[in-house]
C-alpha cells in the first residue's frame, strides 16, 4: 500500500495542525503542532515531518527536505496558501531530485541519447522515471513523460514560462520574432498572439474551406496526371514531398495569397523558397549538436544559412509591399496578411510593424504545412499497414462525402468523426515535434514531489508521452478506437500534444485538422498508397519526425463501397414532421429507450415548472429513468471542468434543457454552468476536442420577443453543446411569453413526444396536461389536516416570513414618500429606504432589491370566505407522486413542512396574477363532480388546455384575478385544500433597481417604485408588490434580500477618463441616481469643473410634473458630477414640443458616436424592453449607419459587438 503523511488545519484561529502519519500498518496518534506564519514553509514541512518520523523513530529520513501539497498532489508553495486550506487534509511528502545518467564534461549527456535523441530519451525514462535530469552541451534540462508535470510545464506561471532556449535559439534565427520563436515576457508575442487569434477562430475555419478544397482538387488532378504515365514506376513517389507541396501552397494562398506553383503538374520542381526553408531548418538542428565554438567554424554552411534567409525574407518582403500597393492593402477580410497589416490593439490602437509581419509570415509558413504533410504522409502508411482501417475509413467517406468528386463542405468536413480519430492515432504514433521546450524561473515542486531548480530548462518528450504504456496499451500499435470519445476521457488532456496547449498553445490547430481533413478525403476517394517499405523510419537528426523517404505507388480507386447506414450523420436541424401525431396505444413495447436528464434554468420559476412538467409527462410515456435538476447541478458538468478525473457519467443519457434568459444572461441556477461550458468550448477550440461527443441534447427556450435578448441564452446553449461535440437530439424550440409560451411549450413537447414514439415505440397514452384528458388535476397529491391539538399545529402557524427569510433579509422601511404631484399627474411614485441591521447584504451600484409582497389581509379573508375555506386550519403535503400532473411553482410543490391556510394565501399564493390554467383546470374538474352545468365545464376544460390561446388570451383579459372568475361563475362554490394547493402558483419576488450608492451607506438603501393601478370599468387592479411597497410604513419590516445585477458591465466606471452617456424613463432613473452618487462621492468632475470626464444623462419623462428627483440632478449639473441634463417630455403641456430619448440621441448623434468609437465609452440603457430600451438601440444603429457608413445589417452587428464587448449595456424589464 501506497505510504501517505497526512496533516489536518483543524484551528486557524491559533495556527495549530493536527497530524496523522498513515501507513500500511497503523495509523499514529494525533498531535497538534503550531504553525509560525513568518516561518519558511521548507523548514516548517521538516518540521511537521520530524514530529511525524519521531512518532514512529524513523529520524534517518530527516536528513532530506519536504513539502506539503494537497490531497490531489498540488504543491503548496507558501504558508499563507496552507493555511487557505484549513479545511482539508493536507499531504507532506520528501522532496525527490531528478536523477538521469552522468554528463561528461563539455558534451554532457549527448552521447546517451545518439544516434537517435527521441529513442535515447525514450530509454531514460525506463531507466529513471517520469522526470530525468539531462545535461546537453552545458545546458540542465529537466525531461518528462508524465501528463500531470506536463500539464504544470504547460501552463504559464511565475514557475513556468516560454524562454527560447536550446534548439529554439537556433530556430530563432529563422523565425525571428514570430509567435513560436519569441519568449512570453516579449512584448512582440503578447501583441501577436492578441491580434491573431481571430483569424483562426472558428468562423474563420469555415470560411477556408472552400479555397481548401480547391487546393485538394489541384492535388486530385496531380495524382491522376502521375496514375495516366505509361511507366509504373512513374506511379512511385516521394509522398512526403507531395504532401509537403499540398500544405505549402495552401498556407500560401489562404495565408497570403501567394501561389508557389508546386501543384501545377506532375513535373512541378520544388520552389526556392521551400528549399531554402528546408535548409535553414536542417542546419538548426544540426546547430543544436555542436559545441558553440564548433558553429563558428563551419563557414560554408554559415554563407549559405545567411543567403538562403536572405531569399526568404526578400521574398516575404516582396508580397508585403505589393499587397500594401495593392487595392486590398485595407481588406482585412481578404486573408491572413490582409488581417495583420489591418489588425491593431483595442486599446493602444498598436499595429504589427512590416519586420513582424514578415517573421509571421515565414513561422506560419513552417509551422502552417509542416505538421499536415508530415502527419498526412504517416498517415497514408498506416493505412497501407492497416487495410482494415482504410476499409472503415473509406466507408465513412462515401457515407458522408458520397461517391462522386465534388468537393466536401464545412458541414461534411465536421462528420469525418473515424477520420479525425485516425489523424488524432497518427499524430499519436508520429508527433511531428518530438518535444516542447519551456523554461522554469524559480524553485517549484511538480506532481510526484520532484523539484525543478529555477534557471533549468524543462521539455516534455512528446513522443515518451505518447508511447507511454501506463497511458496507451500496446502504444506501438496504431489504433484509431483509442480516440472514442469514451475511451479519449478516461486519459489526461496532457496526454495528447501533437500541438502545444496553454496560453502558449497552437494557435492554427484547427486550420491543420481541417486540411488534413479535407486533403485526406479528397484523395482517398480518388487513390489508393501502397508503400514499397513496410518498415518506414523517421529522420532521427532533424527537427520535426518526417517519414525517412516514404515512397508510395499511387493508385486508381475504380471501386467504392456503397454508402451504408452504418454511420450516424450529423445534422444541424431535425426534421420535425408536422404530420407526425402522438401515439394513443396503451400497450405499445419499449424498444431501447434511453434514460433522460432533465435541466432547468430558472429566476422566475416559469422554466423549472415546465421542466417539471416534461418529467412527469416523461414517465408517463414510460421513461423509467428520468432525473429533473437545476443546471447548474448536472453531473456531466464534471467533463468539462475536470476533464483528466476518471467519472462514471453515463454518455448514453439524454439531456433536455430548458432555460430563460435575463438581459441575455443565465438564470441564477445555470451561472455555473454557463461558465463551465464558455471555458470547455475556448479549450475545446484551440485544442480541437469533442469532451461531449456521444451525448444528445436538446433546448427549449423561454422568453419575451419583446425584448432584444429574446433566447439569446438558450441559442448560445444549444451552439455551445453542439460545438462541444454533443449531438442535437431534437431541434430547439422557443416559448414566447409576450403571446402564449405554454402554448409554444405545448406545440414543440407535442412533436417532440411524437418524434420519440416513433423513433423508441413509447408506451402509454398522453398525459392528460397535453391533451386535456379529463384526469383531475389533484390526482397524485396526498394533503392532510393537522389537528389543533397536534404538537405540528404550532409549527404551522410559523411557515411564513419568521421560518423563510434570514433575519438579515428582513430590512426595516425607513423613508417612504411621494415623489410625484399625484394631485396634477394621477400617478404615484415612491421613494422608499430600506436598512439592514448587522451584517447587510453588500451591494453595488447596479444591483437590485428582490422584494417578496405579501397579500393584504382582507383580500385573503374575502378569497377563503368565497372558496369556503378556514383560515386557521393547518395542512401538510404528504406526498405527490412522480406521475402528478402539477408544476413545480404550484402550492403544493412549493409549500414544505405543517403550514395554515392563512399563511398559504398570504405569503405564498398569487391571488392577483392573470388566472392560470391549472386552477380553471380544478374548476372544470370541481363541475364536472357535481354533475351540473356541462356546458361552462367543457369551457373551461378547453380553456385549461394550451391549445386554446386565443380564447385563453381573450378570458384573462376579461377576466383579470381568480376572484373575477368566482364572481362570474357562482357555479364554483368552494374549493378544497388539496385543490387549492394544485389550482394555484406561488407568487415570484419582484426586483427594482437600487437608486443608490453604498458609498453613501452599505446597510442602507434606496428603491424608486411606480405604483401600479390599473382601472377597467369602474374595477381597479392593484399591482401586487407595487400597492404592498407603497402602504409600507416607517419601522414595518420587508422580506427582501440583494440581487447583483447580472451583467457586470452594468456598473459606473471606475476610471474617470471615461465618457458615459447614460439613457432612461421613468423610474428607470433608479440605477443612474446610485451611479450620480457613486461619481460624486469618488470626486468625479466635469471637464467645465476641473474634471477630466463627461456624463451625459438622457431622462424620459411624461411632462415637467413627472420629472423625478428633479432638484437633486440640476444640483449634479451645478456641481459638475452631471455634464448634461438632456430632457425628454412625451407629453408635455406644448405638443410641439414632445420628445423622446431616442429622438434627442439622434439629435446628439456625433456625441453618441464619439463616446462609443472614439473615446471608449460606455451607454447605459435602463426601462421597459419592448418599448423606449429597443428604440433606443434602433437609433444608436442609426447612428452608426449615417455616421459610420456602414450598411443596416453592419451596423446591427455592430451594435451587437458593442453589447458583447460592454460598451452598450442594457438593464430592462416588462
């Protein structure tokens, strides 16, 4: 058994450690041992050590030095980040330094490892371990072959860092300044690196495809001009060679539109260029073996490494001046020269200089073709040695691409799945780098407890690492089945590197799969290769693992399998037949049915009840295996966030989400996820990866069309799953509030049920929700009464505010006024103040105030008199069944533990919100018991249905609250309390912005609210938290808590450099006035004030009588913290002289430009979505096409650039 010295922080307050010392036979006892903070952690570890060896009089080992790390093997490298840990147990292990065999002076370990360095180092890992100690021409270097040190050589650190050392510094005289060949400290990498990474995004993949698949038809007509020649020795070539002309001129001419002419025929002769690359790569490395004296004496292959760089950057330099005479010099579309010569920083507005350009040029020039043409030409050897792989890959080709020679599209390339797996295997078999060199800064300690002296260089053999047998069985054997996706997640992501990863990672990956891609289907559908070795070598002395004179015969493919079903194909949509229709046979057979994981993201809870719903209906179709949970708790997350830890997650699942949006951003309960998945997909990108692959998904979004966001989270969720290389079970469906989302719901569950009957043989018949069944709503919910004697009946009386809310979420109202002349505009508005004792929930400005209402109590008394209902009864839910036909925001999914009827009604249900259909469905169920009026019970049956939107929509608008229905149908005597707790939802908490700042106070703060009253007839109907808010009085407590604004770039900026413009309406003023008080109290001032900024405000208001806080922004103009005070009244007493904001933004449409374009400004939007907030967005993309020139759809873009990069930020509602 495995020895383990553990220590535990059980007491941070006095700094003492409990210590155990494991090992195969006991288990010591424990002891406290203090911890000096000031102390060096290597002595304090050799203390802890000495206490634990003592125990056990085991003191010869105190001679060595020791070091904590955590339970999964990270190094603590300082006491204050052990005593972060003060909660989990923590390891303290003897420190090994690596070992390797003995240097020899001046050559070191050079002739250890020749005359073959990847087989020589290969051998020193059997002999020493996962980390060996080599000296190479005076130079340390620390060597690995274990994933876990790779993973720490990899990542940038103040430990570890990119340094050209070693061979890269003779690489670098090739390179230049290139990406690969620059240290990460320099300012030329970090300002490349910066501006190139869009041209290799994955929009950008897509948009090469085409000139890719030119360039493989160019191959395609090469290979039949060699196959026509009468000798079949002309049907032998050099492989390498010609792959190496494919991959040249396709870097050229997508990189730079530059033909070298290498695939014109047959007799093409290889370019100068090509060889005088090819020359200086090979005198690098032979650099690499030579003494330094040594390199000065070899003049004459000196003169000709000058001559042959010379040719090179004249030639580069060639194609950039004429590209910048030319009449694309300012495309920046036009390819990967056009983007560097256009590209420059957001910030600094910094260009890359023409002498950078160059070395770009020529790295991505070596780079850019040398790992495809020497994977691809691996590749068609395997295929030789393995005839059983080419079969299989050969069918997936016909299948996909079919048996004709038109060329594969984005979409097709993305289907090659056995493809990708076999160049992944090749990649495997022949890294065409045999390492990756970095560089350690400062002492640090690697998995394994090894120590890396600071000032050594560090590299990971690739090559060790990918035939390292405790990773790959049989690791010389090519087998594509490693690279299943369930097989690929057992290994560590570091397992893998073809292409470095990290933040010095690869950054054209992707462009060299997909061209291997397109490049190897082209010319296997057309060719067979036929080795004339079978026992094929590398270059052992040369830079990167080309193939040693790989001569293939190139032959006609006169056949091709047929296409078979035997590959599933993907597909962006699924075909969603209107014609199918949901299945009515009640003993149907299962046939496969896969389990279901069912996911909600919700603030509001519309989205967990239709969740909810999808479970129950789920089961009743004979899903016997559904789970329904927040998304942010779903355990396939754990592939993405800890792609290297062993899980058991079963891929066979089906996941179903469905999801809101808030302002474009997750719910609450799906932050987590949405940052996991945004992460997963940057490194699923650059390292090319599919961590979901054998997963399908499918997304149902909720939301208003009213608002510019519509399903923007839902959309991002169902690209990002697929991008993820998750598989779209069922095409996404959408829910649109602004009219009848469960009408949409019901619409796209409908064809999703029908999709699946066909697809898996379903059992059972519709649930009655979907078809309206006349099933009562109550039947799988048990609800008893508690009597008045049970010792629960105390405990019922306590469900409400004092059980729910914490007492720091129980704010005491302060101030409540007016702000408006009710008796001149009719309307109410209410300045509110609300403090918390202790320890208030901290807050920003931006944030907002969630306030739970509570229903008066005469409304509450008139509801249980007309239902006849006892107030002071008490319940308890005792159970619902799986199968329950209710939602999660109904009462009784809601209401846990002993509750009265009156709390019931009070702090829970929502008595005033538009009818539900599930109470009309109780109704329906309560006449239909009875016996009588069959007529109203057949209305509301069908009015309890989704499928009745337009009656639906026309009831509720005649029909306002659950007591207008009791009064125009006094069939419905009373209710029971079971029906109740099914019939009716519980109310949602309602948010209004904070209009303060806590740097004016933290426990307290202020709250604008529009009271809301609207008049039909001679009815009024009060808005429910608006009427609860404004009759609060000084000194009565709220149920409320602090909710951070959930896109963080609505926030006043911290540099007071930055112009704002800030846009609103009524009450939507309630965020600007905490950013006004945030600008004032850090003593921002206005350019006429002695200040350096300016702030512009936009107020949208009804007439002079409806401008709120009116003294308090004319004191902020006077005072300089407000530049501007821009009035819009859209109804003033003058009707010429009505306005609106997004008429006085055109107005000051060259500020609004500046701000945004110029000056790196920010606008703030705050009101209602669907009105003034998407007018104003229509104007700033007017704006941009008056004064940018750019045409409507550019600007939309635009403008929606603005919005992503926060630079337009929104905070709307209704």
């Amino acid at each position: 058994m495995e020895k383990k010295n553990s220590i535990r922080v059980v007491e941070n307050a006095n700094i003492l450690i409990q210590v155990c010392y494991r090992n195969s036979s006991f288990i010591s006892s424990p002891a406290s041992v203090p911890i000096d903070p000031e102390s060096k952690l290597n002595a304090l570890a050799k203390k802890v050590a000495s206490h634990l060896l003592t125990t056990i009089a085991r003191k010869e080992c105190l001679s060595g030095e020791f070091y904590f790390s955590t339970e999964d093997t990270k190094w603590i490298p300082t006491v204050e980040e052990l005593l972060l840990n003060v909660a989990n147990v923590i390891h303290v292990s003897p420190v090994i330094h690596p070992t390797g065999p003995k240097p020899l002076p001046f050559v070191g370990n050079i002739y250890d490892i020749l005359p073959d360095p990847i087989q020589g180092f290969y051998k020193q890992f059997q002999i020493h371990g996962p980390a060996v100690k080599m000296t190479l021409l005076g130079r340390e270097t620390i060597m690995t072959n274990d994933p876990n040190i790779a993973e720490i050589f990899l990542k940038e650190s103040e430990y570890i860092t990119k340094k050209i050392v070693g061979v890269m510094k003779f690489v670098k005289d090739v390179g230049g300044n290139g990406l690969f060949t620059t240290d990460t400290s320099e300012h030329e990498w970090t300002l490349a690196h910066n501006l190139l990474m869009p041209a290799f995004s994955p929009k950008a993949m897509k948009a090469y495809t085409d000139e890719m698949t030119h360039i493989g038809q160019k191959m395609v007509k090469v290979f039949n001009e060699i196959t026509s020649q009468p000798s079949a020795d002309l049907h032998i070539i050099n492989i390498t060679e010609w792959m190496t002309n494919v991959t040249f001129e396709t870097i050229g001419q997508i990189g730079f539109g530059y033909s070298f002419g290498m695939l014109e025929s047959m007799n093409t002769k290889p370019h100068a260029f090509l060889q005088a690359m090819g020359y200086c790569l090979l005198e690098s490395a032979n650099r690499t073996f030579r003494p330094p004296f040594a390199n000065r004496l070899y003049f004459s292959s000196n003169k000709r490494f000058d001559r042959e760089m010379k040719l090179m950057k004249d030639t580069v330099d060639d194609v950039i001046k004429a590209r910048k005479a030319s009449a694309d010099a300012t495309n920046a579309e036009k390819d990967l020269l056009g983007f560097m010569l256009n590209a420059q920083d957001e910030h600094t507005k910094q260009k890359l200089s023409d002498e950078l350009i160059r070395d770009e040029v020529i790295t991505f020039l070596i780079a850019g073709h040398e790992t495809t043409s020497i994977t691809l030409s691996w590749l068609l050897y395997q295929l030789h040695c393995n005839p059983d792989v080419e079969a299989k890959l050969l069918q997936e080709i016909v299948n996909v691409l079919g048996d004709n020679d038109e060329s594969p599209t984005a979409a097709q390339v993305s289907q090659l799945k056995y493809l990708e797996q076999c160049l992944k295997e090749t990649l495997r078999l022949h890294p065409p780098l045999a390492g990756i060199i970095k560089y350690c800064q400062k002492d640090c300690i690697v998995p394994g407890g090894y120590l890396i002296p600071g000032g050594s260089n560090v590299s990971i053999s690739v090559y060790s690492i990918h035939h390292n047998e405790k990773i790959f069985e049989n690791p010389f054997k090519f087998n594509p089945d490693r690279w299943v996706p369930s097989e690929e997640s057992k290994r560590s992501t570091y397992s893998w590197l073809p292409f470095s990863i990290g933040a010095r990672g690869c950054i054209g990956r992707q462009f060299a799969m997909q061209e291997a891609k397109i490049i190897a289907a082209m010319i296997l559908r057309k060719f067979k290769f036929v080795s004339q070795s079978d026992n094929v070598k590398y270059e052992p002395l040369g830079l990167t693992l080309r193939p040693s004179n790989l001569r293939m015969k190139v032959v006609n493919r006169n056949t091709l399998p047929k296409a078979s079903e035997d590959f599933t194909r993907m597909h962006d949509n699924i075909d969603i037949s209107e014609k199918l229709t949901i299945p009515t046979l009640a003993e149907m057979q299962l046939k496969n049915i896969p389990p279901l994981d069912i996911l909600y993201g919700s603030n509001t809870g519309t989205a967990q009840d239709i969740a909810t719903v999808i479970a129950s209906a789920s089961r009743n179709f004979g899903i016997t295996d559904v789970t329904l949970s927040p998304m942010d708790r779903w355990k396939g997350l754990e592939l993405l966030s800890s792609p290297n830890t062993p899980t058991n997650f079963d891929k066979s699942r089906v996941l179903l989400i469905v999801t809101s949006t808030y302002n474009g951003q997750p719910p609450e309960n799906a932050d987590n996820f949405n940052s996991i998945i945004t992460k997963a997909q940057a490194i699923a990108s650059s390292t090319n990866t599919s961590p979901l692959e054998g997963i399908c998904y499918m997304v149902f979004g909720c939301g208003n069309k009213q608002w510019r966001t519509y399903q923007s989270f839902p959309v991002y969720v169902d690209n990002t799953l697929e991008n993820l290389g998750a598989r779209r079970f069922f095409a996404r469906g959408e829910g649109n509030a602004d009219v009848d989302l469960e009408t949409d719901f019901q619409n796209w569950f409908n064809l999703l049920l029908a999709f699946m009957s066909e697809k898996y043989v379903m059992n059972a018949a519709p649930p009655a929700r979907l078809t309206g069944n006349p099933e009562p709503l109550v039947s799988g919910v048990d609800v008893t009464f508690i009597p008045v004697t049970s010792s629960k009946y105390k405990e019922a009386a306590q469900t409400g505010p004092a059980k729910i809310w914490e007492p720091n979420q129980q704010p005491q109202v302060t101030r409540n006024f007016e702000l408006q002349n009710k008796a001149i505009s009719g309307r109410s508005t209410r300045h509110i103040t609300v403090k918390f004792e202790g320890k208030a929930p901290s807050f920003s400005a931006g944030d907002h105030l969630e306030v739970m209402p509570v229903n008066t109590d005469d409304f509450v008394q008139n509801f249980a008199s007309r239902v006849g209902l006892v107030l002071d009864a008490a319940f308890v839910v005792d159970s619902i069944s799986e199968n329950a036909q209710i939602g999660s925001r109904s009462l009784a999914s809601s209401i846990t533990g002993p509750c009265t009827i009156r709390n019931a009604l009070k702090y829970y249900a929502d008595l005033l919100a538009p009818v539900p259909r599930t109470i009309l469905w109780v109704f329906s169920d309560i006449l239909k018991a009875a016996g009588t009026n069959s007529e109203i019970e057949e209305m509301l049956r069908h009015l309890s249905h989704p499928g009745s939107k337009k009656e639906y929509n026309e009831f509720i608008q005649k029909y306002r609250t659950i007591m207008d229905v009791l009064d125009a149908f006094p069939q419905i005597k009373s209710l029971s309390v079971t029906e109740l707790l099914c019939g009716l939802q519980v109310m949602s908490p309602r948010r209004y912005s904070i209009s303060s700042s806590p740097l004016l106070s933290k426990n307290s703060m202020d709250i604008t609210v529009g009271v809301v009253k609207d008049v039909v007839g001679d009815t009024t109907y009060p808005g429910l938290c608006s009427e609860f808010l404004s009759s609060m009085e000084n000194g009565t407590k709220l149920n409320a808590t602090v909710r951070l604004c959930k896109d963080e770039a609505f926030r006043p900026p911290t540099d007071p450099k930055l112009p704002v413009i800030m846009v609103c309406a009524g009450t939507g003023i309630s965020p600007f006035r905490g950013f006004l008080q945030n600008r004032r109290a850090t003593g921002f001032k206005s350019i006429e004030k002695g200040g350096v900024s300016q702030t512009i405000l936009y107020f949208g208001c009804r007439n002079d009588s409806d401008l709120l806080y009116r003294e308090e922004l004319l004191e902020y103009v006077n005072d300089g913290t407000l530049d501007k005070l821009y009035l819009a009244y859209s109804r003033p007493e003058d009707p010429k002289k009505k306005r609106y904001v997004q008429q006085l933004l055109l107005e000051n449409a060259k500020d609004v430009w500046t701000c945004l374009n110029e000056k790196n400004g920010k606008l703030f939007v705050c009101g209602n979505a669907s009105g003034m907030a998407k007018d104003v967005l229509k104007v700033i993309e007017e704006i941009h096409v008056q004064l940018g020139g750019m045409k409507a759809d550019e600007a939309e873009e635009h403008v929606s650039s603005l919005e992503q990069n926060g630079k337009v930020v929104m905070d709307v509602w209704g």
